[in-house]
C-alpha cells in the first residue's frame, strides 16, 4: 500500500498564504464549514438573506484582504448579475455592518474587507499542518488526532444554500479537500491496527463516493486484515466493472498492484506498520511494578546478572530471564527489586501481572492480553477477542516503546509466550516454580535458597542489629530452622519484631521443638507448609480464625464486604482484622478494598481450616454467608436493572444481607467487579447440595455476565455443572432452573437447537404450580425459538401462555416481553396493525415499571413492525432511543442486533450507504457474541445493503459465508440467501 495523500492548504483563487492561525477579536467567530453563520460570544449573529451571506463568504475567504465591488458582484451572481447589483452589494454591506460592527466590516479602496475575527476554515488548515508535522515526525496519533479534530469542524454541506458562482466553486473544493483529510485519516487508520472500526465508515464513503479509487484501496486493505480476503478482492472487482462500465477505464495501477499482493496473501500488507495509539493527549504509560520490599537483601551476583540481561534489552529483538524455584524461595521479591532498579531503561511504562501458574486456575493470557492492552491505552472497543489477534496488537502497541513486562508465577511456556513483548527494546522478566526450558532464547536463572549469611542479613534488617547482635547463635538457628527460605525468614523475624516481649532464643526454642517441621523446611512445598505453620502459631485467636475461613474460598480475590459476610463481621471490623493479617504477610491486599492469598497460603489455610475449624458445620456456614451476600447482591443488581421483575421474589432466601445501590452504573460496575469472584463460588457452591439452589439462583440473577460477552464461557460452563449436579442429586426443580438459565445462554449464544430442546424438557417435566417463573420463562422462550423455526402456530400458543401465566404471577415486565414476542408473530403472519399495537402496549408496561433496559427491548421489537408498516423514521427513532440504552447497559448482544435493525431501517428507507455502515457495525460489536446464526443475519443484511451501492461482488461474498453458516445449521434461511444468490446472477437482486 503506497503512502496516505498529503492534505494541502485549500487553495481559493487570488489568495495569498493565510497567516496561520485564526483571526481573533473579542469572541468574534465565523463559519463557513457548513452555513455561513457568525457569533459574539455564544450569541448568533444575523448574516441575512442568501445573498448577503454570499458577500459576506466571499469576504471571510479573502482573509483580510480587499474585495472591488465589481469581485463582489462577480462573487454573488456571476454574468447574471441584476441591473442594481451594485447598489445592492452597499446595501448588504451596510446592513452586515451593522450585525458585525463598524470595526469589523470596512470600506476600503472602492471595496471591503473582514478584518477581525476567527473562522473555523483557518482553524482546520492550522489543525491540518499540524497533522503534517506530526506525521512527518512518525507520530500518528497525534497526527491522527488532528486529523480528527480538523473534521469535526465540519457542519453539513459549506457554504450551505450560499448562492452564486464562488460559492459554488468553493464549496466544491472544501468538500474535496474533507476528502482528502479523510482519505489522510483512514490511511493512519490502518497503519495503527484500526482496520476493524474502518470498514464500516469506509462502506458508506464508497458508497457516496463510487468512483473514488483511493477509497476503495483503503477499504480493500480494511477488509483484508480484518480477515475478509474475499471481500477485499470482490471490492477490486466491483470498481473494475464500475469504471469500465462509468468512464470506459481501467483501475489505477495501486488498486490492481494492492490486488495482486491480496491474492498473494501478502503477510506485509496485513499488519499495520506503525502500532495503535488510542487515547488522545499523554502517552499512557503504565507502572504496574508491585512495591519493592525495602529490606531486600542479597542475591547481588543474581541482580548483577538480571539486570546486564535487561540492559542489554535494546541490542537485540528483547530481552527474556526466566527466574525458577521453589515456592517462596523470593522469585517474585527478586524480580520485583530487579525491574525497579531497570526503571529508568524502561520509560515508556512496566506491566506486571500474577499468573497464578501454581493454582488450579492458571490466568488465561487472552485474558492478561486484555488488561495489558487497556493498561497500554487500548480502548475496550478496540481489543480483539482471539487470542491471537490480542497478542499481534499487544505486539503492535509495543513497537517503538521501550516497557518492561514482568510475568509472575508462570505455570509453562505455553502459559508466557503470548505475553512476550517480542520487540526491540522491550524486556520480560518471569518467575515460575518450574523452568522454562521451552522458552527459546531466554535466559534462564535458578533460584536457590539463601546463603547463611544473606539469610542472617535479611533476618538482622527486619528484627534489628541490635537484637540479634547479643543473640547471634541463636539467630543462625532460626534462619537454618527456616531452611533458609526467605518467606520463612521474613515470616518468623517480622513475628519477632512484632513482639519486643520475646528474645531470638524464644523463638529459636519454638522453632527447635518442631522436628519434623524443621526436616520439612528444607525441600519443597511442604518447606513452604511449615513456614506459613510458623506464622500462623502467631496469629491472636480472631486472626487465625479470619485466616482459616478464608482460606475456604476459591477465586482470585475478595472484596472487604465479600470478606465481611464470610467473617460475618461488619465491614470496619473485618477491615481492621484483614489489614493486621496483611501486616504478618499472610494475606496480600491485592488493591484497596480487596485481598488474595498467595496460592500456597491459600492451600495451607484450607487446611488449617479442615483441621481447626470444627465443626464442619462452621465452615459450611461461613460459605453459606458468603453465598447469601453474592446471591443478595446479585438479585439487587437484577432487580435495579428489571424493576417489577418477579424473579427476585423467587430466589432462594438469603440470610446474609446484600449491598444496595444508587443506581444503574453502581450496581453494574459491582457485578463486573466481581465477576471472577463470584462466578467462581458459584462453581464451589455446586459441589455442595445444600448450596445448590442458592448456586443456580445466583447463576440466574447474574445473567448479564453471560449476555454481555464477558465471562460468557465461565458462565455457561458453571452452569452445565450445576445442572448436572442437580440431576445427580435428584432435585428436579433446581435442574429446571439451571435448565432454563442454561437455554437462556443457548439461545443469547445462537445454540438455537440446543435451547429449543431445552425449553421443550422444561415444560414436558415442570407444571405452573412446580415453580411458575421458570415454566412461564420457557413458554416465552420457546415462543421465540418457534418465531426462528418459522412455526408460527406453536409460537403464538406458548406465548399467549406465557403471557396468561406472567398476568397470573403478576410479573409485569414478564407480560411485557411475551407482548412484544407476540408482536413478531404476528408481524410473521402479515398482521402488522396488531403486531404494532402488541408491542406497543409491552413497551408501555416496561415504561411504567421504569426499566429502561426492558424499555429498550420493546422499543426493539416496535421498531420491527414499525419498518414493515413502511413508517422506517420513526422505527429508527426507536431503535436509536434502544440502542443508546443497550450501549449504556453493555449488552454487546442487543448492541449489535440493534445495528443490524438499524440496517434493515436504512435499507426500508433508500439510505443504503447508512445501512452498510450500520451493519459492519453490528458485525464487529457481534464478534465473539450471538452466535454463528445471528452473524449470518447480519451478512445478509450487509449483502443487500452492498447491492445497493455498487458493490454487487463483495455481496456475493457475505452472501456465500452466510449461506455456508445457515446450511450448517440446518436454519431454513439457507434457502432465503440462495435465492438471492440467484437473483443476483439475473440481476433481480436487492
């Protein structure tokens, strides 16, 4: 791809180079990127008739400069000019001077001139020559940036209704040269990774454009790495036959060469040169680095040899050490000190993450993929969702900066490879308890214990030279006690230091009557084991219980309150306590307001909690308050969101209590705060039958964590266990709820055969008076799935059901949603009055239970009707009011849908070139969410919209992909898209 149009001052006729910078004077300012229009301040300005406003654009760009009354008139009329002209010229003159001020419009040689104020014309060309430089300079984000604010300047149409020859004239060259800082923008686009969010604008401006071949280059490069060869390729043959048919000509020799390297599946072409720099305005540079312990001690021949190899980063592709040993032999103490000191080699940032390799979770590095790119300033839009495309980005992001990226606790090499920066410049330090050996080219440290010196310096720091000194024999036990492990050391001298009551001899002699805990210090896990059995001795009686109790919970952390319900304390209490464990080292507060243990404490305090807590009945209800407080809180989460929602009546009861919120936003930023803690007791609480109930039901309240696309697969994974639980242990009721939760999945994820037979289990085994939310949610489900089969009759009976048994319940917003589900029905069977008048009364309903998320699912369903009545403005007010209130709710499922109807809209009401943008737009934000069914409605729609603009091949190729998807389904739909396949080839298609 050849290098971006270079965007030039626009040029106007007579003009000398413009000054630079706008024209001030007190708050005077002029448009003529759209109307002509003027201000004082934020006070509008009149500027006339047509023609006064035409003098007056033709004096705003004269910059300054006199205009002859003869220029004016020429300006205005042309050779058609009014026997009076000149006396009307004096008099739009002087009625513009009285709107302006004397000072402002002046008579000067037989002519006039502007000679004050600001016009947004200078301000985008000073905006434009600042992209040049920035550009020039290798920075495109700022170049980038420019660009975009340059457009936004913009207004509609310039010089808007201005009549006359130089408005005419002008108006054409400023829409030509908006198109060249756009052509400039899209080029920087793509050479910073944007290539998925182009396609969509770039659909549209070819559309407006047809014979715009610099467009269309750059949406064939956009489509090509965004994985869509064949339809980057059938771009080339839509312009071919274009021109051939329009101009009589043949593409521009960069369009057929760009076609060649496609076909050639060219590796170069498909990766961005220059890496993605999303926020505007500082560089992000993140400093995730844990703090460093300030009484590190030793290991000098080790940092000397880590910290060569990372300043030696620049010398080569990137530096990797791979630290190893044994679990608290201070890898991460190490690591941590190390990349501290190598601070200042690394200026644009250290990442730094817990990978968690020694628990049964190891991080998933899509995941870690994720945060890192955020951290590196990567909007959430903009992050791919493969891992493959996360770690090429990462790499990207990367290029050209210089950060230090430490990988702790790395389970294997497969674990680590797609978080290597992989760049000039960079440098990754991991730790983990195994070695890398399957790490090629990295630099390998085993980490033994301390030497007996080093172990007695780091013992002398903590407890105190002076202490020790007088003890010295007696301190050489302690550390050779600790098998020199400096976990063990810091554990037993912070214990010390903590107690000025004890000598070094105390401790000594504690650790001197515990044989076989001394034999265990000295190799392996249980070294560990025993070291943390040292601090935990030390522990008052309510610390030793709030560390066991901990203990029990899987996940990666707890929230204070998470903690609190666990403790059953109130929150200040369990702060207190949780802070004071945080101080012996045996709990880490992961952030503020939230605390992990290290995997292996975490193990040891189970155990501790298996052996000490007795009876087993505490500890199950320690889990089961902290299954209340999840389950509590969820179901205020749920019912904020769905007021008159009758589920949260229905849930198990909870004897914890849970956290209120304000409103929407906090209770949905609680529930993706704590998704991974959350799902993952609900993944504990299966395995127990007396949690199963209160499991499901969290599953269920929890919903939006799988309907949002995050955490869908741990969702839906959790939930398959909880349905086989229940069936394993004989609770009928409680596997038809985790059965419906689980089809709810299903159907969001586009398993339409899986939920259909799933709906169709429920009502076989479940009866109104069983559990009636579940049996009217299946009717209402079932509706929907039989709408898909196109089995009218069967979806109209269950949902007239459903709505019988939600009026029964009195679960308005249930009503609601089987209403507007019967409205697709009826729209299926051509009774589009009462489809409208159906959806209609169920938005009503949401709108009086003030849910706007329900709102915006009527709102949906309206507009469906509304576009097949022909009435596509209002049903694209509605789908925009839905669309506004999904994006709020990040419901990435409803989001995409909505853009795809949004499409239908645009195409119902001859905007085609809108409709393709919006549908590109639902195929992005649908990526990883919905399923391979609704991708295919979306391709369809995208299909038709591109017939319509030109663009009949690249059709051809959505068609085809969605066709293959419906076939493999079984979806009847395959048939609806061959049919327009065939029409295509007699040229019916639309």
């Amino acid at each position: 791809m050849e290098d971006g149009p270079r965007t030039p001052r626009l040029p106007v006729p007579g003009d000398e180079p413009r000054s630079g910078g706008p024209r001030r004077a007190d708050g005077l300012r002029f448009a003529v990127l759209g109307p002509v229009r003027a201000w004082r301040g934020e006070e509008q300005l009149p500027t006339g008739s047509p023609q006064q406003r035409a003098l007056l654009a033709a004096l705003l760009l004269r910059s300054g400069r006199t205009a002859t009354a003869t220029e004016l008139i020429d300006a205005v009329w042309g050779e058609s000019s009014p026997s009076q002209a000149l006396a009307a010229i004096r008099t739009y003159a002087s009625r513009l001077r009285k709107a302006l001020g004397d000072d402002v419009l002046r008579s000067e040689a037989g002519g006039y001139a502007v000679h004050a104020g600001s016009l947004d014309l200078d301000e985008a060309e000073r905006l434009v020559a600042e992209s040049e430089r920035a550009r020039e300079a290798g920075d495109l984000r700022r170049a980038r940036a420019a660009c975009e604010e340059a457009l936004a300047l913009w207004d509609g149409e310039p010089l808007a209704q201005v009549p006359g020859p130089f408005a005419a004239n002008q108006r054409t060259r400023l829409e030509e040269w908006r198109l060249q800082i756009l052509e400039s923008r899209f080029f920087m686009d793509l050479e910073q990774g944007r290539h998925a969010e182009a396609v969509s604008e770039l659909t549209a401006l070819t559309a407006a454009h047809p014979l715009r071949e610099r467009l269309r280059e750059l949406l064939m490069v956009a489509l090509y790495r965004s994985g869509r060869q064949a339809e980057a390729l059938a771009v080339y043959a839509d312009t071919r036959k274009l021109l051939t048919e329009e101009l009589g000509v043949d593409p521009r020799p960069e369009l057929a060469r760009l076609q060649q390297l496609i076909l050639a599946a060219d590796e170069e072409l498909a990766q961005p040169s220059a890496p993605q720099r999303e926020q505007p305005g500082t560089l992000v540079r993140p400093a995730q680095l844990p703090a460093t312990v300030p009484d590190f001690t030793g290991r000098s021949a080790f940092v000397k040899e880590l910290g060569e190899t990372l300043a030696g980063s620049g010398a080569r592709v990137m530096a990797v050490s791979a630290v190893a040993g044994i679990g608290g032999v201070g890898k991460t103490a190490l690591a941590v000190h190390v990349a501290h000191s190598a601070r200042a080699a690394f200026p644009d940032g250290q990442l730094y993450v817990d990978l968690q390799g020694a628990g049964t979770r190891p991080a998933d590095p899509e995941t870690v993929l994720g945060a890192f790119l955020r951290a590196l300033g990567t909007s959430e839009s903009a992050i791919p969702d493969s891992l493959e495309e996360r770690a090429a980005l990462y790499r990207s992001t990367l290029d050209g900066r210089r950060v230090l990226v430490l990988l702790d606790d790395a389970k294997d090499p497969a674990q680590v490879r797609p978080l290597l920066p992989g760049t000039e410049g960079c440098a990754a330090l991991v730790t983990s308890r195994s070695r890398m050996m399957g790490l090629a080219g990295a630099h390998l440290v085993d980490l033994d214990v301390m030497a007996p010196d080093e172990a007695l310096s780091l013992f002398t720091r903590i407890v105190g030279a002076e202490r020790v000194a007088g003890e010295r024999e007696a301190s050489l036990d302690v550390v050779a006690a600790c098998g020199f492990l400096p976990l063990a050391i810091r554990i037993a001298a912070s214990r010390l230091a903590a107690r000025r009551t004890w000598t070094v001899s105390v401790l000594a002699a504690k650790l001197g009557d515990e044989r076989r805990r001394l034999d265990e210090l000295q190799a392996g896990d249980l070294a560990v084991a025993a070291t943390f059995e040292l601090g935990y001795g030390q522990l008052e009686p309510a610390q030793a219980r709030a560390f066991r109790l901990l203990g029990l919970v899987d996940g990666p952390d707890l929230s204070l309150h998470a903690a609190a319900a666990l403790l059953d304390l109130d929150p200040v209490a369990a702060e207190d306590l949780l802070e004071s464990l945080v101080d012996t080292s045996l709990l880490e507060s992961a952030a503020p307001g939230r605390y992990r243990y290290h995997d292996l404490v975490r193990l040891y305090a189970r155990s501790c909690a298996e052996r000490d807590e007795q009876p087993e009945s505490l500890r199950t209800e320690a889990l089961g308050r902290l299954l209340d407080f999840y389950l509590a809180t969820a179901a205020r989460v749920y019912g904020v969101e769905r007021p008159g929602d009758r589920l949260v009546d229905r849930v198990a009861a909870t004897d914890y209590p849970g956290l209120s919120f304000s409103g929407t936003h906090a209770a949905q930023d609680w529930l993706y705060a704590e998704a991974g803690s959350l799902l993952s007791l609900a993944r504990q609480a299966t395995e127990r039958a007396a949690f199963l109930p209160r499991a499901v039901d969290l599953l269920w309240v929890a919903k939006d964590l799988s309907e949002s696309g995050a955490n869908t697969k741990q969702h839906q994974d959790i939930v398959r266990l909880a349905l086989a639980a229940a069936r394993q242990q004989g609770l009928r009721q409680v596997g038809m709820r985790a059965l419906l939760v689980l089809v709810d999945a299903d159907h969001s994820a586009g398993r339409l055969e899986a939920a259909d037979e799933g709906t169709a289990r429920i009502l076989e085994h479940s009866e109104p008076q069983d559990d009636p939310v579940v049996v009217c949610w299946a009717h209402n489900l079932r509706g929907v799935l039989a709408l898909y089969r196109n089995d009218h009759e069967a979806g109209e009976r269950h949902l007239s059901a459903a709505i019988e048994q939600f009026r029964a319940l009195g679960d308005r917003p249930g009503e609601a949603s089987a209403l507007c589900n019967l409205s697709r029905i009826h729209l299926a069977t051509g009774r589009t009055s009462s489809a409208i008048a159906l959806a209609e009364r169920g938005t009503a309903i949401y709108d009086t239970t003030g849910s706007s998320l329900r709102g915006a699912n009527g709102r949906y369903a309206l507009a469906l009707a509304l576009i097949q009545d022909g009435r596509t403005t209002e049903a694209t007010e509605r789908l925009d009011e839905a669309l506004a209130v999904f994006r709020e709710h990040r419901q990435r499922l409803w989001v995409g849908m909505t853009l795809c109807r949004l499409a239908e809209a645009g195409l119902a009401a001859g905007q085609a070139a809108r409709a393709a943008a919006d549908a590109e737009s639902a195929l992005g934000v649908l990526s990883g969410v919905g399923g391979e069914w609704r991708r295919a409605q979306v391709l369809t729609v995208l299909g038709r919209a591109l017939v319509r603009i030109g663009q009949p091949g690249r059709a051809r190729v959505c068609w085809e992909e969605a066709e293959r998807v419906y076939r493999e389904l079984g979806a009847a739909e395959a048939a609806e898209v061959r049919a327009l396949l065939a029409a295509q080839g007699t040229g019916l298609a639309a």
